[in-house]
C-alpha cells in the first residue's frame, strides 16, 4: 500500500515569511509524529499525534511552530515568521498504535525547508 | 531524561570487511531500541528493534544488534558489508509503554570498493 507521503518535497521560503508543510500518513495509523532533521545532526522530535490529539507538544522550538491533525488522518506544520536556522528537512513519521507496544515508525520523504 | 550517543560521526570501511556502529543510551526505565537506515536521497526505514527477549536481534540486509543492559549499549554489526550499505544509520530509544523516540546523531558509514 502507499506509504507515507509528505509535501511539498522542497520549499525555498524568504525570512519573515509563514510555511506550511503536509504530512498523510499510512492508511489506518492512528500515531503521526513530526520530526526535524537539520544538517549534520540526528533526528529531533517535535510533536506527537494519537488520533487528533497532541499529547506532548515538548519539542517544539517556539511558539512560532504549530500543528494539527483533522479527521485523525492529515497533518500539517505551520512555521510562522519563518527563520534562517529553521531550515532544516521536516520528517513526518506513522505507525498504527502507540499505547502499550511501541511500534515501528514508517517515515516519509520529508519536506527540505530553506529559508533565504 | 533519555539520550542517545552514537560514538562515531562517520565510518569507513572497505568493502567485505566487518563493521560495528556503536550506539550508547541513558534511561532511568525500561526502553526500547532501535536502529534506522537513511540510503541517500532515501527516506529512513528500520533496520531492526530490540522490545523484549532475546537480547541478539537480527535485522534486514544480514544486520544484527545486541543489546547489552549493563553497558546500556546496542552496537550494530555485519560481519561483511556491500557497497550498497553505503548509507546513514539512527540509533534511537523509546521508553516501554511511551511514543517519544529520542534519536542519535547518526553514523555515516561509508564503504569503499
């Protein structure tokens, strides 16, 4: 099946400016995460989704990061008044259930962000 | 507080020669373990996962890992690499029973013909 899809795959952006990145995650994975991966460093979490609910919004850098889930299936970050060192590649992350059994995460392409 | 330390930042090695990406963590509860593969241009992917059991876990592409509790280590091994191994590799930790995966910085192994 189709596996998790992220847009828009690159995104030039000027300083000041607000960006908007998608995430569909697989079919039926009630769990969404949105990690940060910046140059020459490893993975940072954000932001953890089960169901439309986030409960832990600890690793978002600043409130001028937010995002949502609707219908427990689309999720999108939104970087407001975007800066030069929030460039980074955007990785959104599935798996079908959390709670007990810590599940493998199936990672979409990401989303390269720069910011001029 | 959990973390995750990848000893080395890049690893060389020729090709069909054994390799060890070391991975180190701290945690203070149960966790659960990981290692990712990121092939260039690629998305990452598992490799393999270490819940609960036997403490030897083996993975795709002759991949394996051991999980050593009072090292609190879980060092990546293959006893003969390929070219197409060329890649980078994210050991990662999460608490048993909790969603939030703490990741390394990441090993860049590099396989040389």
């Amino acid at each position: 099946g189709a596996g998790v899809s992220q847009s828009p795959s690159n995104k030039v952006t000027e300083k000041g400016k607000d960006v908007e990145l998608r995430c569909d995650p697989i079919s039926g994975h009630t769990a969404l995460y949105w990690y940060r991966q910046s140059l020459g460093q490893g993975l940072e979490f954000l932001i953890y989704f089960q169901g439309n609910s986030a409960p832990d919004k600890s690793g978002l850098p600043s409130d001028r990061f937010s995002a949502e889930r609707t219908g427990g299936s689309v999720s999108t970050l939104t970087i407001q008044r975007t800066q030069q060192e929030d460039s980074a590649v955007y990785l959104c992350a599935s798996s079908p259930k959390t709670l007990r059994e810590q599940e493998t995460q199936y990672f979409g392409p990401g989303t390269r962000l720069l910011v001029l | 507080a959990q973390s995750v330390t990848q000893l080395d930042s890049q690893v060389p090695v020729f090709e069909e020669a054994p390799v060890e990406l070391r991975c180190n963590y701290s945690s203070s509860v149960s966790v659960y373990l990981f290692w990712y593969v990121q092939y260039p241009n690629q998305g990452l992917q598992l490799l393999l996962k270490y819940l609960s059991g036997s403490t030897l876990v083996k993975g795709i592409n002759g991949f394996e890992a051991e999980f050593n509790k009072s090292q609190t280590s879980f060092h990546l091994r293959k006893p003969s690499v390929h070219i197409s191994d060329t890649a980078e590799y994210f050991c990662a930790v999460s608490n048993t029973g909790g969603f939030k995966t703490i990741f390394g910085a990441g090993t860049r192994l590099f396989v040389k013909a």
